[in-house]
C-alpha cells in the first residue's frame, strides 16, 4: 500500500461527468457510481481524464458542441469547490506542480469527434478550454473518420478511415499539443491516423483481442504499430472487453429484469442517458455477481507487456461509463488492488511505476509539453 500511494497513478478514462450533469456531488463519498473525489484520493489516484463524451443519439447532428462545454463548465465548478484538492492541467509542469501540492489533476480528454461539429476552430476551443486528449470517433463514426463499431458492422460506408478534413484535425492536434486518443476507431482510421501523426498516441481504454475477440479491443498488428509509434494502451476494466464469456451471463441478467427495463424504455427511450442511469438502479448487483474477477482484467495487461514491454501499458478504467467492474476493483477506491496483483505476477517496481502512471506521464510530457 505503501509503494502504490507513492507511486504516480494515472487512469486515462472515466466518464463520471455525465453522472454530474444529472445531479451528483462527486466532492462528497457516496455508494453510487464509481467516482467520487474521496474514492479517488482513498484510491491514491494521482491523475484523472475527465472524459466529455456526448450522446450523440441525443445531441447530433446539432448541440454536441454546446453539452461538450456544459460538461467542461461542470468539471471547472467542481475544481473551483475544491481549490486544495483537484485542478486541470493545461501543461506538464502542472502535473508536477498539483502532485506537489497533493492535488489531483483532472485532465480533460473529449471522446468521440463529433462535439467538434467539423470545426477545426471548435477543436481549437475546446484545446483551449483545456482538453488534452481528442478520442477520434465513439461508437458513431464523424463525417471524417470511421469507428470500429462502423468498420465491423454490415452497413454500406461512404468512405472508411480519414477523409482529408480528418487528417486535418491530425494535424491540428499535432500543431497544438493534443493527444490522439484510437480507442473506438476502425482499423483503416487507426492506421490512417499513424501515417498522419508525427506523435506518440494513446488507446485511452481498449483491451487485447486475441484474449477476448470484441471489435472494441485491439489485434497483435495493433498493439504493434502503437509500441512502433511509441504510444501507450490504456487497459479497459470493462467485463465485455476482458471476458469473452461475460455477455451471455449479463443477457440472462438483463432478460430477468425485462418488464422493468422495458418499462424504461418507454419511458425515456432506450438510447438516452436517463435510461442508461435508470437501468443501472435495476442491474447493478446482479451484473456484479456474473462478473469476471480483477485476475482476468491483470491477464491483458500481462499479455500487453509479454508482447510489447513494460513501457506501452496502463490504466483507463471507463469508472462510470460501464454497467459494471471485475471483482476486486468495483470503484475506483480499489485500484491499490492491481498494484498488489501485480507485485504478486512478479512485476518489479520500476515496471509497475511505468504502469500505474508513468507510462501516461511519458506521453503527456512528449505531445502535451
């Protein structure tokens, strides 16, 4: 415990913002969620990207600009409620100085392409309102780049990959300091992306394929071009992405609450937030019952390592963007949790440094500066 509280953590994904928009205090402990600022210093949590992801089923093709700032307008009041604990980072040197000052640094990393609204002056914005990374699609893919959920799927495609205009924002993002996040893209984005960039880049919450076949999660090429490129793979703690088994245990778990999901269904419509916070009332502990144990989540970073080296692996929860956790990390409170696996795997200290954070430190010195 010792060793994890003065080690520098990083988790590069957590989507507890949409949890503040529908009326949370994440400044004071609770049991909902997995997020809230005592859970993540009792998590010794040194770093946090606060993720700004926008529906789009609710919000496009009009309004993802307009929520993304509501969204950083949220994350800004609860840094300003709590001056002495939490602050974003615009630079690296603030990541020093916060951890100096025992403060976390809640970076701001937006998901998904579409709040720029095919603006490169929007992009501009929102770099200087403090975002840090840019995730290249979500599950929809933009006018300008296709996402994996698109690439895999059955649908006819006007293009796949970047257009000229996606390229742009590469470059863009290159020219003002921004990561480039590729968790959520297509393999033709993905690869267009590394013949754009001239930067490391980052999946900020992606995991192995060849472990656990998901069209989320990256291949052996993959994982390859991004140790080539000198980027990082951020290991999701999403049970659907780290066991190949779970979806059929939570299907049967979700058919046995039926009446009550349909019901909410109607009531808010099946793609939108308020349904998504409903149904967790109702599934929670009984997801957390089938789900897969912290071991497997350990497995994939294992795997990353055997195949890339310690210096391309770390952590990006998805806290709050998920249903549901492995067994033995169910909030962030928990992560010291993975520091102890990995110490008992035979990790060394230096490596599980690199892991929990330095990994992440790296790549934000190098893009960000």
């Amino acid at each position: 415990m010792a060793f994890h509280y003065e080690s520098y953590v990083a988790d590069a994904h957590n989507d507890v913002l949409g949890r503040v928009l529908n009326g949370d205090d994440i400044l004071i402990r609770s049991d909902k969620g997995h997020t809230d600022l005592p859970r993540l210093q009792e998590g010794g949590i040194d770093l946090e990207v606060f993720v700004i992801w926008v529906n789009p089923d609710e919000y496009v093709p009009v309004g993802s600009y307009d929520q993304a700032n509501k969204m950083i307008d949220a994350l800004e009041n609860i840094c300003t409620r709590a001056t002495d604990k939490i602050a974003i980072p615009m630079t690296f040197n603030d990541l020093l100085v916060n951890e100096s000052q025992g403060k976390i640094s809640a970076m701001i990393g937006v998901e998904g392409g579409h709040p720029l609204e095919n603006s490169l002056d929007k992009l501009q914005h929102f770099y200087d309102r403090g975002m840090r990374y840019l995730g290249i699609t979500w599950n929809n893919s933009t006018d300008w780049a296709t996402s994996a959920e698109d690439e895999t799927s059955e649908k006819l495609l006007p293009f796949q990959g970047l257009t000229e205009f996606g390229k742009d924002v590469i470059k863009k993002c290159d020219e003002l300091g921004v990561i480039i996040d590729v968790s959520h893209c297509g393999e033709k984005t993905f690869y267009d992306i590394l013949e754009t960039t001239a930067h490391p880049i980052i999946a900020s919450h992606s995991s192995v394929y060849n472990i656990c076949p998901h069209f989320r999660n990256l291949n052996d090429a993959q994982l390859l071009a991004i140790k080539e490129n000198g980027g990082v793979v951020f290991v999701n703690y999403y049970p659907a992405y780290i066991d190949s088994t779970f979806e059929k245990r939570a299907n049967r778990v979700r058919e046995k609450h039926k009446h009550a999901l349909d019901s909410l269904k109607v009531l808010y419509g099946e793609e939108s937030d308020d349904y998504w916070y409903k149904s967790q009332d109702i599934l929670d502990k009984d997801l957390a019952a089938v789900a897969p144990s912290l071991d497997q989540l350990i497995d994939h970073i294992d795997y990353i390592v055997n195949l890339l080296g310690p210096d391309h692996v770390g952590l990006g929860s998805d806290f709050d963007g998920i249903e549901v956790l492995p067994r033995g990390i169910e909030d962030c409170s928990k992560t010291p949790a993975i520091t102890k696996r990995l110490f008992e795997r035979g990790y060394t200290e230096e490596n599980i440094k690199k892991i929990l954070g330095e990994n992440f430190k790296r790549v934000f010195r190098q893009v960000v500066g």
